[in-house]
C-alpha cells in the first residue's frame, strides 16, 4: 500500500513539477528549500550539538499553526531546556513567522517530502523524542517512519474540517476497498490524536484512528499569545492620533483575488466616514503586487509598509525614522506588505475584518483580532473556522454577512451603537479567555510521553 501511495505521490509530483518551477522562477517559491525538503541538507541544525538530548520536533504546516503553537512551544522550551526544540514549516509564509515570533527555538526548518529516503534523512538529522504535529497533517511515510522508529507522534489541536471530511468520504466511498485499511494502518503509527472537539475526535476515529489514543483537549489559537507593539504599530498609533483619522479598519489575510471585495467594503464605509483608513494584510507574499494593483485600479491613494522608513518587527534599530514618514490626507489604504506585523495593528483596529471568507477560501482565524476585543466581520465562507464562527456569532461577538456592500453596512451600524460596539467587544474577549486551557493539557500529555521516552 505504501508503494502505490509512494508512486502516486511520486506521479502528482511529475504533473505539478512545471508548475513549481515558474513559481520558483517567479516568486522565489519552492526552489530555494527544495534541497532541505529532499533531506539532503539541514544548515540550521549542522550547527547544533550531537550529545543533546532527543529534540521536540513541533511541525507547523502554514501561518494559522504557527501562530497557535507559539505558546506551546515556548511552554515546552521552559518545561524541557535540555531538550532541542525544532520547529518546521511547510509554507515560506509560516517559515518567515517562525523565525520572527520563536526566537527561542533551537532551530526552524522545512518539514520534508513524504517519500521515504527525505523523512529517513530528516529523522536521522533531528534525531526526535517526540514529534508534534498540529492540527491534522497526515503523510502516511512520515508516520510509518515514526513508528519503526518508535518515535511518538501527537497530532495536538486536532481538526477535520466539514470540507476535508466531506473529500475523506467521497474517496473512501470510491476506494474504500483500498484506503480504508491503508487509513487505519497509517494512523496506527501515531501515539495519541488530541482533537479539538468532541465532533473532530468522532471524525478522526471514523477515519481509522484507535480510539483509545484519541482524546479531546481543546484548540490552541485560543491560548494565543497577544503580540508586544511593534515599531510600525507604535507609529501607526501614533500618526492616527496627530492626523485625526478615523475610524481605522484592518482587513487581514485576505487571499487572492479577494481583495477588491475589501475594497468595496471599505468604499461603503467611506460614505460615511470619509477620514477612514484602511490596512489592507494579503495572506501571502506573492500577493502583494496584485494587490497594489487592484488599490491602484480603484484610483485609491496607498502607501506600501515597505516603503516606510520603519524598522521591522524584529529589527534592533531603534524607530528614530518614523518621524519621517506620515500618512496625507489623500492617502486611504496602507497595504501591509510584510510578514509578522498584521497581528499588533488589530490592537489598534476600529473595525475588523477577517478575509478568506467572502471567495470560497474557508475563512481564517477569527481569535487574533478577538483577543484584543475587537468584532471580526467576515463572510459566508468560513468552513474551515465553522464551529468557532458560529460560536462568535451565535454569542454576538462577530457579525457574518453575505456581499462586500453588507461588510461596510456592518461597520457603519457598529460605529453608530457604541454600547452595541462595547458588548460585542466584551463578549468576545470573554469567550477567548473561557476558552483557554488547550496548550495546559497538550503540555501534559507530551511531558507524559517524554518522560517515558527518558525511562
């Protein structure tokens, strides 16, 4: 079974290999990790001792994990200082906001491709006494490579979401007669599945996983950590104030092609607050030119954050240069072209919105900007987020609309009922802090594990 799922893999790669390498060309995508991700060189790790003992591999597939496992791993850096704590990443995105926000981490690489010469590789380079994986990212050779090696793997914040369950049945109502067992046997090789809901833990079992290892113990994102001002946080603050724009709308990861809905959105504001201003945060980097071009196209004034003589989030140098930079009247949007600064400025935000929701993209995490109290508005897409949506909205603490023209209305309501506003903030800060708990419990279950591994 592994062999077909290997050539299979294999073939998929064959059909997409044109693809990667234009986007390599292109972007910078791809290319510049692929020997890293063959398991052919881990530079990061070369420079670590040989004599340590077995690391904590936390694995983070893209921006949204990252960002829930950075209490966790800064929980299991204190809890374990003698253990090597490596993280890794499968988007370039996710590998940028590593770096930025777990300087504490031994080492950040880039997770390896499912084949089994590059997992053997990395293991051999890791050298794990456990390996987390958060949420559900399930590469059956990875596993299988875990489980001769009995190396226990935890997927912790667990989730399936309806669209992912959905595909798992139609394939399994196709090739049950094959997947079904291939399923249940590479789900064998993991140690436990802490899922997020009750819902998620009767799906992961439908899906072959042994139920006595499958527990329910909350989601991470609620375990956020709130973000420290950053240099262009504080000179956002403080350009607002001596300009006296008013209100601020933060539109974060917002995909591709979705912009000009947060365009339209923010034009319906515009009627009536015309001193608005809008920071419009791409989910991706390679989407950054487009969007500056569909600013361009709605004949808006914008600035790009790279263009400010701002330093960045991480930078030494101190933010004497911000006095050089403003904001003029005319201008309308600041596009949010950098990594790892979207999450401070919804501390600043009026109003919020959370994108990936009004195309068929599933939506994002709605906790960042509801941690800081502020209502999230998104729209109708938001499957991968459903039972957190439902909550917010179910609890009138975030407000899901159908159009771009319903997301400025939303706004506008909001800002003429300030104690409908001051509620709604309430309620969602409160849900955030009821929440928590999730990073306790996976902490515990790993630290169970680890001091197995150590008798």
């Amino acid at each position: 079974m592994y062999f077909i799922y290997s050539f299979l893999l294999g073939f998929a790669a064959l059909l997409l290999g044109p693809y990667w390498l234009v986007q390599g060309l292109r972007h910078g995508k791809y290319l510049s990790n692929l020997e890293e991700r063959l398991g052919f060189s881990f530079p990061a790790l070369a420079k670590l001792s040989a004599n340590s003992t077995g690391a904590i591999w936390i694995h983070a597939v893209s921006v949204g994990e990252t960002l829930s496992g950075i209490t966790l791993a800064r929980r299991l850096k204190g809890a374990h200082p003698d253990r090597l704590l490596i993280i890794s990443t499968t988007t370039q995105t996710a590998q940028a906001l590593a770096r930025e926000r777990m300087p504490f981490a031994d080492a950040i690489i880039y997770f390896p491709l499912d084949w089994g010469y590059c997992v053997r590789r990395a293991f051999d380079a890791v050298r794990p006494s456990v390996v987390l994986v958060l949420e559900t990212e399930i590469w059956p050779n990875f596993l299988r490579e875990a489980g001769r090696r009995k190396v226990p793997v935890l997927f912790v914040s667990g989730r399936i979401s309806d669209r992912s369950f959905e595909r798992y049945k139609s394939y399994l109502g196709v090739f049950g007669f094959f997947l079904r067992p291939f399923l249940k046997d590479v789900l064998s090789n993991a140690g436990a599945f802490l899922m997020q809901s009750e819902k998620d833990a009767e799906r992961i079992r439908a899906l072959g996983a042994p139920g006595e290892r499958v527990l329910v113990s909350g989601n991470l994102k609620y375990d956020l950590e709130l973000p420290a001002p950053t240099p262009l946080s504080k000179w956002l603050a403080n350009e607002l104030k001596r300009s006296g724009r008013s209100p601020l709308i933060v539109a974060g990861s917002v995909v591709a092609a979705e912009e000009p809905h947060a365009l339209i959105a923010f034009g319906t504001l515009q009627g009536e607050y015309p001193k608005a201003l809008l920071v419009l945060a791409p989910r991706k980097p390679e989407c950054f030119d487009a969007a500056a071009e569909f600013i361009d196209e709605s004949h808006r004034k914008f600035i790009r954050r790279s263009k400010l003589p701002i330093p960045g989030p991480a930078s030494k140098q101190s933010d004497r240069n911000s006095n050089d930079a403003t904001i003029s009247d005319d201008v309308t949007v600041l596009l949010l072209d950098s990594i790892g600064e979207l999450a401070s400025l919804y501390g600043l935000a009026d109003g919020a919105f959370v994108g990936g929701s009004l195309v068929s993209s599933g939506g994002h995490n709605i906790l960042e900007p509801a941690a800081f109290g502020k209502i999230s508005v998104f729209g109708s897409s938001m499957e991968n987020f459903a039972e957190i949506a439902s909550r917010f909205v179910s609890a009138g603490a975030a407000i899901q609309v159908e159009s771009p023209e319903d997301v400025g209305v939303a706004w506008i309501e909001l800002f003429r009922d300030p104690e409908r506003m001051k509620k709604m903030s309430e309620t969602a800060r409160r849900l955030v802090a009821d929440s928590r708990g999730a990073t306790d419990r996976a902490v515990a279950e790993i630290t169970k594990r680890l001091d197995g591994a150590a008798r």
